[in-house]
C-alpha cells in the first residue's frame, strides 16, 4: 500500500513537472535548489503533515510568503533577513504547534466538539460488511508441525508441534524469552521459518505473505503496540477491516466507494462499542494508555472477522477491572465461536480463561494440558521458579 502511495506521489510530481516545462518552455536546475526544498517541506510542516487540508493550507502560507511584504516595513535589509525570520518561524512552529496550523484547529475543534460529546461515528445506517462462516466446534483450525526459527547461533524456537481446534482458547506460556512470541510471529507468518509447516484452515501457510494469511483469516495483535498514533480509534480500527473490502487504490483515492467505506467505518465503531471505547472513537489513538492501546489492537484485529485471533501478551498494563472485562470479552468470543490463542503472564487470568495450556521453555515445547493438569506439573514449576533437582 506503501509502495502504492509512493508511486501515485511520485506521478503528481511528474505531472507538475511536465506542466511546469510546458509553461516556461525551458527547464533548468536553479528553480529545483536547496531552498525549494526547504520551501515544500515548510508547507507541509506549516499546515499539518497528514493531513489534505495542512498541505493546501501550507503551501498557502508560504507560496504568499507574508514575509516579503512586512519586512520591507521594518527594515532596509529586509531580503538579508528574509531566510533568519523564516527560520525563526520554523523552529517556533516546530515547538509550539507540531500539528501545523491545521492541528492547532483541529485541536481547538476537538476540545469544543468533545465538550458537547459528539464522538461517535453516527453515520446513517449502512448494510453490514458480510461475515465469514466459521468452523464447526471442533474442528482443527491450526496445526503447527515441527515449527523451527534460528536467529544465527540462537534457536529460538526449537520443534514445537500443536494443534488448535475451532471455538477453543489455547493458552501459550512459558517465562521470559522462552520463545512464544518467535512462535507466534511464525504462525502468523510475520516471521520465515527455519524449518516446519503450519496448517491454517485447508491451507499450509508457512512462507505465504502476511497479508495473505490474514485475509484467510487469522488476525493479530503484537507484545509491542502496532497503531498508528495520530490517527483516530475509529480509523485505526477502521485499517483492521481493509481485507474485507473490495474497492482498490483508485477506486478508494478518487472517493468512489462511500458506501463500502460507511461500512467499514459502521464495522469498526461496533467493535469499539464491543471493547468499550465507543464513546471515544474520534480521540486519537496515540492519546490513550498503553494497557488500553492493546485492547485497541483487539477491536483492529475483531474488525478483520478472524477464524483465529492470536493475542500476544494483551492483558499487560491492564488494571484489574479491565482485565476481568477482557476476560468476558474473550468468553464471549469463544461462545460466538471465534478461536483464540494467546501468550499471556498472568497466570491467574490464564487459567481461568483457558480450555487447555502449552508450556514452552527454552524454545522447545515443555508441555500440553488442561490448565490444573499444567498447574501440578514439575517441570513447569521447575521452568518457572528454577531447577530444583
Ligand atoms: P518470549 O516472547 O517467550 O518472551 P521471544 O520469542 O521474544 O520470547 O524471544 C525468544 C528468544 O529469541 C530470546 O532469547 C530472544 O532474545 C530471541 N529473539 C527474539 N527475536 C529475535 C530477533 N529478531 N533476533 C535475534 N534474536 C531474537
Ligand atoms: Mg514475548
């Protein structure tokens, strides 16, 4: 998508290239030095870097460049002066309003709008995006065989097998650098691996693209928070719904879908009243504390309608009345039939959140079972509290 956006800016700037030869009929490199580049980026820092507004706003304030006019007024010098007050500027700008102009108002607006409560995405009413059929209970969802990853000399996942079937919560655990994120990041394929399959549905996912694996079904989140900070809890939210839509780039960029984006947007403010943060929908992500970033993560990984959703560490930074409502929010997940596999720390939650445990230490699997089962096995009090032979 990246890549996508990259190229499509690249063309606007030849295109204005193309015009600006055609106008002048001669093309040389004086106009392209080192102050205009300074220029461009001015407009964009001056009106809001992100935003469509800040960039027009931007290249406003500087192509008419207020400067020229008042100096002269001022002083006799006023060219000589010209690239300091610019600078000045800038530096003020950069420490006062980072947002640009167009932060500074969206800001003020926010705070008046907040005051009157509206943040909700209260659209009109749109047909929901289609649902995913889900397997029937029971019937095996993922399979990992053999799973191997060595980073150099480090194998950090060392032949781990597991299955998981449909509507079960699978607790992965184990202590630190046991290897349960390496494990995860390879299920998911955010990681190659050394050596290994992983069965996903009908489909052997090992080496497929993310994105690919996603669209199959199975949604994420990180043990480091992955949101896009300076964007609102709806849009980040909103990202999480883009493999099931249908309009492209072009489509999406010349504003042609409204209705399929009312639906994502609809989509992503019902998984946020799912999570509890629907009445902040419009505050930015970056905004809230890191416990709730996480639960965020869910409601982006919920708007992506996953067979398998795999948590990596969610309840980390949570107080003890969020906890317990993550823990219904997982229940409930699992009796809509959604399956869920998670690395978690808080053994208290854990147990009583899961249908069965796999222990890992020192990249290698350790044990498999029912919590109690788990819970009075010596090996694993031996992993968590240190040998004691
Ligand atoms: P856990 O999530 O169980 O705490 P990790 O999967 O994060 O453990 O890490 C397992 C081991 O792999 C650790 O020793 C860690 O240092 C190592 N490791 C993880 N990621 C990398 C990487 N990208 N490069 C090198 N070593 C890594
Ligand atoms: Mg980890």
């Amino acid at each position: 998508m990246r890549l996508s956006l990259f190229v499509t800016a690249a063309l606007f700037a030849g295109l204005a290239g193309w015009l600006y030869a055609h106008m002048n009929r001669f093309v040389s490199p004086s106009p392209f030095d080192v102050r205009a580049s300074i220029e461009y980026l001015l407009m964009a820092v001056a009106g809001g870097l992100g935003q469509l507004a800040g960039a027009l706003v931007g290249a406003a304030l500087v192509l008419k460049n207020g400067l020229q006019d008042v100096l002269p007024m001022l002083t006799q010098r006023a060219g000589q002066l010209e690239a300091v007050a610019f600078a000045a500027l800038f530096i003020l700008l950069l420490h006062f309003a980072r947002g640009g102009v167009m932060g500074l108002l969206r800001r003020w607006t926010r705070r008046r709008g907040g005051a009157q409560g509206v943040s909700r995405h209260d659209a009109p009413p749109v047909d929901p995006l289609p649902h995913r059929k889900l397997p029937t209970r029971g019937t095996q969802v993922l399979s990992v065989n053999g799973a191997v990853k060595r980073f150099g000399g480090l194998v950090a996942v060392n032949d781990v097998s597991f299955d998981v079937k449909a509507g079960e919560i699978v607790g992965l655990i184990g202590p630190n650098g046991a290897g349960k994120s390496t494990m995860f990041n390879l299920l998911t394929c955010t990681l190659p691996m050394s050596a290994g399959q992983v069965r996903f549905l009908d489909h052997d996912i090992a080496g497929m693209p993310q994105r690919q694996v996603a669209r199959l079904g199975l949604a994420r989140t990180f043990q480091h928070v992955k949101l896009r900070p300076h964007m609102s809890l709806l849009d980040n939210v909103a990202l999480g719904a883009h493999s099931r839509t249908r309009s492209g780039i072009l489509k999406a960029g010349l504003r042609l879908d409204r209705t399929e984006e009312n639906q994502i947007l609809q989509e992503a403010q019902r998984q946020l009243d799912r999570i509890g943060l629907g009445d902040r929908a419009h505050e930015l992500a970056g905004s809230l504390p890191l416990g709730t970033q996480r639960i965020l993560e869910i409601a982006r990984a919920l708007a992506a309608d996953p067979v398998l959703l795999v948590l990596d560490e969610p309840a980390a930074g949570l107080r003890r009345k969020e906890k317990m409502a993550l823990g219904d929010l997982l229940r409930k997940l699992r009796e809509e039939g959604v399956t869920i596999l998670i690395v978690e720390h808080d053994m208290d939650f854990v147990m009583k959140l899961v249908d069965r445990l796999v222990v890992m230490n020192f990249g290698s699997k350790l044990v498999e079972g029912v919590p109690s089962a788990v819970r009075a096995d010596e090996r694993v009090q031996a992993a968590y509290l240190g040998s004691v032979v």
